[in-house]
C-alpha cells in the first residue's frame, strides 16, 4: 500500500538485472501510471537516449489514449522494449521528480549524487540537466505561486463586485417591483376617475333630458292657457250675442216671428246648448294638465339640486385623486432616477469587462502580426531563391555559350569540317521549369529504406527538402530538377468546366512515398505551423495514415460517400469542423476524431488531381467539396478544440445557427413567399448567417441589416446563389419578350416602380463566383481566355465606415456642374479646386493613380486625391465637379464618395431651362446625359441614392432636399463590393 513504512535502504540498482528491474516496475505500474505525468519524465528519457521523438509524438498525441494513465502505461510499455537501460532511466526519471514515489517502490532514499546514476548520461551533461531541472521546478513554483495570489486577488475582487451588483440588482429589482405596484394602483386609479366621469357624463345626459322635457310641458301649458282664454272670450262673445238677441226679442214681442228668425233663435240655442256642456269638460281637463305639469317642474327642480350636489362631491374626489397621483409620480420618478442610476453602474462594470476583453484581443492580434510578418519574411527568401535560381541558369546558359562559341572557332581554324558537340547546350533551359518553393523535411525515421538517398549526410542532397533558411546548392537545384521533371506534364492539363474551382496536383503518387506539405491559406496563421505537437485525433499505428509533425497534418483513406462517414458543422466565420464520424467507417479507421478543423481536402477524379481550400470556406461549400470525393482523398486537418467547443455553445444556445457569417448585396426583387421567405428588394444588404438551414437544401438563412449600423433586422430565408440565378434568368427573359404594348405600359409604369433587377456579370472561372477560399495557381495565366460570363444574383460586400465628411458627386453631369456652385456656397460644403502641374509632377502623379480627372487635354491642370484630401480634413463636404470615372480612382484611396442621381423627366428639365440656357446647355442635352449616365450606375461598386423628378419644384427646393439626403447618407454605412473581373 502506497501508506506502508519502506525500508530506508532498499537493494543496490546496479547489481539488479533487467528482469529483477522490471519486475519491481510491474510489481507497482498501478501506483506508477496513478502518480506521473509522462510529460515530465519525457524530456529526461530522450536524453538517456531511450525514447525517441516519434515515441513521444506518440505517448502525447495517440487519440486512443485518452487519459494519463493510459499514456503512463504506454510509456512503460515502450521502455519495456528498450530493456535494462529502460527500466534504469525510468526508475532515475523518478528519482528526480518524483521522489516520494522513488523511495515507494524501490525501497531507496532519493539522492543526486553522481555515484547514485547509472552512467546513461555524462556527468557534465547530468549535472546541467539536473540544474536546469530544478532551476525550472523553482520557476515553475514561484510563477505559480504568483500566478495562485494574482488569480485570488482578482477573483476576490470579483466577488466583492458581483455581490455588490447583486445587492444592486436586488435593491433595483425591489424599486422596480414597487414601482410597478404604484404603477397598478394609479392605474387602478385612473380607471376609477374614468368610471366617475363616466356617470357624470350620464348625469349631465339625463338633466339636459329633463330640461328639455320641462321646456316642453311649460310650452304645453302655454298652449292649453291660451285654448282655454280662447274658449272663455268665444263664451263671453256668445253670451253677450245670446242676451242681446233676448233683448231685441223682448222688444220686438209684438211683431210677428217670422220664420228666418225663429230658424235663427234656433241655431242659437243649439250653439249655447254645445258651449254648456263642452265647457265643463275642457276645463277640468285643462286643470289636471296644468297640476301635472306644476308637480313634474317641482320634482325636476328637485333632481337639479341633487345633481348639483353630486357634482360637487366629484369635483371634490377628482382634486384628492390629482393630489395622490402627483405623488406618485413624483415617487415613479425617484425610482427612475434610481434605476437610471443603477444601470448606469452595470454599464461602467460591462464597459470594464468589454475592455480587458479588447487588451486580450490585441494581444492576440499583436501575436497574429508576428507570425504574419514571419511567414512574408519566408516568402520574402523564396522570392530571393527564386532569383538566385534565375541568375544560376544565367550564369550555366552564358558558360554554355561560350564555351561553344570556344569550339566552334577552334573547329574553324583546324578545318576539319565536323561540328562541336558542345554546340547542343546553347538549348535554353527547360522553360517548364516549376518555381522554387519551400519542401517539406524528411524524417529519416519516418521513411522506408528505398528513400534513403534522399538522407544521406551530404548537405548539398539534404538541401533539396530542406526547409532551411541558407540558399540551396547548385547541385541540391539539378537533383530538384530531375526529381520534379515527370510532374511538368500535369501542370499544362485544363480542368473540367464543372469543377473549375479546383486546379491539378503534380503527380498524386509521389505524395504518397513522402510525407505530406503543409498547408495554410492565410500567411495570418501560420502559427500552426511552427508548433511540433502531433493531434490527438491521429494515430500512428493506422495504416493509411500519414504522421507528420506540426499543427496541419494531412490523411489519406479512401473517402467514398464523404458525407456518410463525417459530418460537419461551421462556416467561413469560425472554419469547418468535423462534427461526428460514422463508426467502422475509413475515416474512423484512419484516426480521424471529432474539433478538428478541415483546411484542405485533395482528391482524383476523372484521373485529375483536384484541390480545394476548406479554411474560409461557408458550410454549403465544404459540404459540396466533400461530396465530390470519390476514391482515394487527402484531408488536411487542423485540431483546434477550443474554437470547436465554443461553437458548440454557441449553437446549443441558438446564439448562431451555423459559423457562417457574411455580407451580400441584392440585384433582384425577391417577393414574400412561403415558409418565413423574406421579402427583399433590388440593392438592399443582407447579413447570410447560414448556407445550409436544416429544413431546406437550396435556401439561405439571411437578416436585413440596418442602413447606419451593423445590426440585424428582420430575418428569414433567401434563395441561394443557384436558385437565385435560376430566378434572375427568368425575370430577364420575361422582361426580354414582352410585347410592345406591355414594354410601353411597363415604362409608364415603371416611372412610380423601384428598380426589380441590377444586371451584375462576372468572369470569373467556377461554379459558384461568391466561393472566395477557392485556390487557383494557374489564375495568373493570362492568356487563359475567359470561356463565359455569369450571372450573379448577389454579390460580395464589405463594410467600411468613412471619415466625418464624405465627398459629394452630383449626377447627371449636365445638372452636376449647375448645382456644384450653388451648394458649395453653402454652410458645410467646398468646391474641389483644380491643380496646376508640371510636366514631371503630372507623370509621377498619373503613374501613382492620384490623377481623378484633367480640366484640359495637355494643359496639366487636373482633379487630384491630394485636393479631395486637404479639403475632408477641414471637416467639410467636398463637392466633387467630376464624372462617374472618379469614383474607382477615389475607393483605391478609401475615400467614398456620397453618390446622388437626381432623376429627370421632360417635365422637370422644362423648370431648369432657364439655368441650362445660362450654362449653354440645352433640356435635350439634359435629358441625354441622363439617359447616358443612369445605366453605368449599376456597374459602381457601391450603393447611391436617387432623387425622384416630381419631388421637388425649383432650384431652392432641390438643393434643400439635396442637404437632407447628405445628412442621412453621411450617417449610413457605406458598402464596397469587390472587382468582379
């Protein structure tokens, strides 16, 4: 037990034999593997000479030994095969550095004296060794210790701050919770109020009722009193015709009644009987209206005064409820103020964190710089190689030259009339000669025995794979050249239309018999390269794999059905990972593990060698390349777990759907469709965040992005590319066969319409144009025809955020060069000025493309940057009085200039005729030049802004709008795309 008491004094080492030694290993290998590190005892152990560098590679980087113990046990194993020397350089590593475990298991004090050793090592070199080991240990233990007391101040502080952000938080989050509470009751508030008003308003309702309908009974009542004076004075009428009527009958008495009067006194009768008996009736009924209508004015004027009473009482609660809702919002804006406060604090503690994070990331961008400039050192010596090679093949062509020219007048003085052999080697140099470039080292360990003339101890035959910095020899040059001369023939074959995204491969076989090159598309990261460190997801005991040591390592299997045996996941953003690898597969069997990332895949199709660079590339891309692999392929891997990891949260926390993440812009109108199908007009920009959604195979997961910043909006899914440009043909040729009736329809139409397609075309060679990470060496060619032109739906852009005033170019050029004056008169704005040059000023400058546009032909007196330059550092708006052929030279400054097209119509020339005719221009003139100048502002790289013709009225209304569409131009960000040929 490893608690048991051990004899202070244990056998004598150097008597043991080597299967006593390794008897006492085994007999404590548990304890062994359980309490070292093999990467301790390693660097002792290849000073003893007993492990090699391949045995550690191997011990390290083996994926099937996945943790210490098992590396331990490995090691042991390997030491086992080395014999006594093993088990004594093993049990002395111990002695050294693990002590304790030293004294346990061979019973022994530790000691460093030199009798102790076994003599594997000099004293000299034992004594440095131990020196530097224990110097290290010290070193070791103080930056740790250092490192221990830095990391727990800075983790204490931590605390002390997060506790105090968590009282705050919870202090906030009370606040906030009363303030919410407050906020419920004056609500709760309001809506009472609201209901008291509520019933007031049907209060007033129902008096104004009643007012109204007491206006109404008084008019009754009016109109009754005046039917019953009516009555009564009829009555009195009667009654005085009926009492002289008796009157005139008493004195005519003695006449005699003729009949017309008795006929008369009847009628009379008759009417005063009516007048009797209706009169009675009339007034009672009169009476009992004129009652009902005193006791309703009565009971109305009862309901006004306790109206009037209710409303008081409400005036009353309405001026308590002010009163409390002033308080609260008198305390609604302390507790504002409160939160303001503390949200102010998290910002500042946010701004902290945000800032450590920014010194972390230009440290590694510092690191990033060396290593770039060390790979353009590199490529700074192979360019001189190059030349070196060029001047040698000089100097061996002159030699040859003159040396025939030697024999060819010696055989002229002697007159023997035969020719000079020598006279063959004025042939020039092979012209298919490959450029210099640096090869991979050799390890002699690594080949077999048939390559053993490629390691032999002469530094002229090692320097033709050296990877030295010392030019190489010039017999190190001829070998190169006779070992690279069969690969001439693959250099000049043409690839498929297809697949012309890939180039060919000098002689697929050769690679292999050698170990595989390095490969790395950005000089950025060439730091994998100088690393030695094998991965863990390669094993050397497979035997297709190909072990080399470094940070890129390339495997070769049989890859049929790629994507049956890997899947992958990434983007262009974060790299293409391997994700998952299909058990009993080739690519399991050769090693291949989950966090490695794909740089490069080779393959040979159509016995064609094919290659294409993975390292930048989108998933969809990756996911074509790899599908395209049948037979025999060579994958360059990178491991890089932490990036792996860390897309994986990513995506597990839907932060990201895929590590894709570029930028593009639209050259057609895409209406809503189904499915979240976003909806996109021609010229927007959208942010492509995934190449390959998960529900469909031929869309693109995209956002609209917001003009001034770099913030997503809203999302959904676009064509891709393929579709897209399925999409954009058809739009074309509909356009393309319309009648002339719908053509003369469309453009009256089209007047009030947004531009539906911006015709982009390309000439570059491949499939897909936006597939930027391709590799083509034989690009430079140009005398290469370029077999077609392509289509492109989208195409690349990159963001740039210019200076505080931007220049302004006003276009058409006709209505430019009226309006340039009038608005650099103004506040904020001044006309470029032309230079006067000399002869050699104006070449030097022409060569440098500083020259925008000349005044005159021959005259020297031109627009330059330097001009443009001078007057943005003043703080200023440009105004730029030049052509649309300026605005190329001005981006290769990154100068970009705010580009505004005023549309024109035979309407809108007609109000500047006057100003035209001023300027000795003509409205057709005008009209013209629009029509001239309106297609070529497709074919800019960037965005510009239109002005429509019916938007404004006259010079003064236009220039103003002119200001406004400036300022909101200046605030947006300017996209740039790429040269497309």
């Amino acid at each position: 037990m490893a608690g048991e008491c051990v004899p202070c004094e244990g056998p004598d080492l150097k008597k043991m034999g080597e299967e006593e030694l390794w008897e006492l290993i085994n007999d404590n290998r548990h304890r062994i593997s359980l309490g070292v590190r093999p990467c301790i005892l390693i660097p002792y152990l290849r000073q003893a000479r007993v492990l090699t560098e391949m045995d550690e590679d191997e011990i390290v980087s083996c994926h099937n030994l996945t943790n210490r113990c098992m590396r331990t046990s490995y090691m042991l194993d390997l030491l086992r095969t080395q014999g006594r020397n093993g088990a004594v350089a093993l049990l002395e590593s111990l002695m050294i550095h693990y002590p304790t475990l030293y004294t346990q298991v061979t019973g022994r004090k530790p000691s460093t004296e030199p009798s102790r050793f076994s003599g594997l090592i000099k004293y000299s070199e034992l004594t440095e060794y131990l020196v530097r080991a224990v110097t290290g240990m010290q070193k070791e233990l103080q930056e740790a210790r250092r490192e221990a007391s830095r990391m727990t101040s800075r983790c204490t502080t931590l605390e002390s701050e997060i506790r105090q952000v968590t009282e705050q938080e919870e202090k906030s989050r009370c606040l906030q919770a009363d303030s919410e509470r407050m906020r419920r009751h004056l609500c709760s508030l309001q809506c009472e109020v609201t209901k008291l008003k509520d019933e007031k308003c049907d209060l007033y309702v129902r008096y104004t009722a009643a007012i109204e309908e007491k206006s109404a009974v008084t008019k009754r009542l009016h109109d009754l009193n005046l039917q019953v004076y009516q009555l009564q004075t009829e009555l009195q009428r009667v009654q005085l015709e009926s009492k002289l009527q008796k009157q005139c009958s008493l004195r005519r008495a003695s006449l005699a009644k003729t009949p017309q009067l008795q006929e008369e006194v009847q009628k009379l009768r008759c009417q005063l009987m009516k007048a009797e008996k209706l009169d009675p009736a009339h007034q009672d009924i009169l009476a009992q209206d004129l009652a009902e209508a005193i006791d309703s004015q009565v009971e109305l004027a009862e309901q006004l005064r306790c109206y009037r009473e209710e409303n008081e009482q409400l005036h009353m609660d309405k001026q308590g409820l002010m009163d409390q809702k002033e308080g609260l919002s008198l305390q609604v804006q302390q507790l504002t103020l409160d939160c303001n406060m503390h949200q102010q604090k998290t910002t500042m503690i946010h701004n902290q964190l945000r800032e450590l994070q920014s010194e972390r990331d230009q440290a590694y961008q510092s690191r990033d710089e060396a290593q770039a400039m060390i790979a353009r050192i590199l490529a700074e010596k192979d360019t001189l190689r190059c030349q070196l090679v060029e001047l040698q093949e000089r100097a061996f062509s002159l030699q040859d030259k003159r040396s025939a020219r030697q024999q060819q007048q010696s055989s002229e003085e002697t007159d023997d009339g035969w020719v000079s052999p020598g006279s063959s080697s004025e042939e020039c140099p092979n012209s298919n000669r490959r450029r210099l470039r640096r090869m991979d080292a050799i390890n002699p360990m690594s080949l077999s025995s048939c390559q053993s003339d490629f390691c032999s101890e002469d530094p002229a035959a090692n320097s033709v794979r050296s990877r030295n910095a010392e030019p190489p020899s010039s017999d190190s040059l001829r070998k190169r050249e006779e070992i690279l001369h069969a690969d001439n023939s693959f250099e000049t074959m043409e690839s498929d239309s297809l697949l012309d995204d890939f180039v060919f491969l000098p002689n697929m076989g050769m690679e292999d018999m050698q170990p595989p090159r390095l490969c790395s598309s950005n000089g950025s990261k060439s730091d994998g390269l100088s690393q030695t460190s094998v991965p863990p997801f390669l094993m050397r005991s497979r035997p297709k794999a190909i072990r080399i040591s470094g940070r890129v390592v390339s495997i070769s299997f049989q890859g049929e059905a790629m994507l049956s045996q890997l899947v992958v996941v990434g983007g262009n953003k974060t790299g293409v990972f391997v994700h998952q690898v299909s058990e009993g597969s080739t690519a399991h069997a050769v090693g291949i593990s989950p966090g490695a990332q794909i740089v490069e895949v080779k393959y040979e199709q159509n016995k064609k060698a094919l290659r294409m660079v993975l390292e930048d590339s989108t998933l969809e891309e990756a996911m074509w390349a790899l599908g395209q692999v049948t037979g025999l392929c060579h994958l360059s891997l990178r491991p890089r777990q932490d990036e792996y990891e860390a897309l994986l949260q990513q995506l597990h926390n839907s932060e990201i759907s895929s590590g894709d993440s570029f930028y593009v812009r639209v050259n057609m109108s895409l209406p809503t469709g189904p499915n979240t199908t976003l909806a996109v007009s021609c010229d927007n920009i959208l942010h492509v965040t995934n190449t390959r959604p998960a529900d469909t195979e031929d869309a693109w997961h995209a956002s609209q992005v917001h003009p001034c910043q770099l913030l997503d909006l809203q999302s959904g899914t676009v064509p891709n590319f393929y579709r897209a440009q399925r999409l954009l043909i058809r739009a074309i040729e509909e356009m393309s066969f319309q009648t002339k009736k719908s053509l003369k329809v469309g453009r009256l139409v089209a007047q009030n319409k947004e531009k539906e397609v911006r015709i982009v075309s390309t000439g570059r060679q491949g499939r897909n144009p936006l597939w930027v990470s391709v590799v083509d060496e034989n690009s430079a060619d140009a005398s290469r025809p370029k077999s077609c032109v392509s289509l492109m739906p989208y195409t690349l852009v990159t963001p740039h955020y210019p200076p505080v005033c931007r220049p302004v170019l006003l276009l058409p050029t006709v209505l430019g060069r009226i309006l340039d004056k009038k608005l650099a008169g103004w506040k904020g704005f001044q006309l470029c000025e032309p230079e006067k040059l000399n002869s050699c000023e104006h070449a030097a400058r022409l060569q440098r493309s500083e020259i925008l546009e000349e005044c005159e032909q021959g005259q020297h007196q031109c627009y330059t940057l330097q001009s443009v330059e001078k007057v943005m550092k003043k703080g200023i708006h440009c105004v730029l009085p030049l052509g649309l052929d300026c605005v190329r030279r001005l981006h290769r400054a990154d100068i970009f200039p705010i580009i505004i097209y005023i549309g024109q119509s035979a309407r809108s020339a007609r109000k500047l005729r006057s100003k035209l005719q001023r300027h000795g221009q003509s409205e057709e003139q005008l009209l013209a030049c629009s029509r001239r100048e309106e297609p070529l502002l497709d074919k800019l790289p960037c965005l510009y802004h239109s002005v429509a013709s019916d938007s404004w009225c006259d010079q003064t209304s236009l220039l103003t709008s002119l200001r406004t569409v400036i300022w909101e131009e200046q605030r947006k960000i300017v996209w740039v795309e790429p040269d497309l040929w």
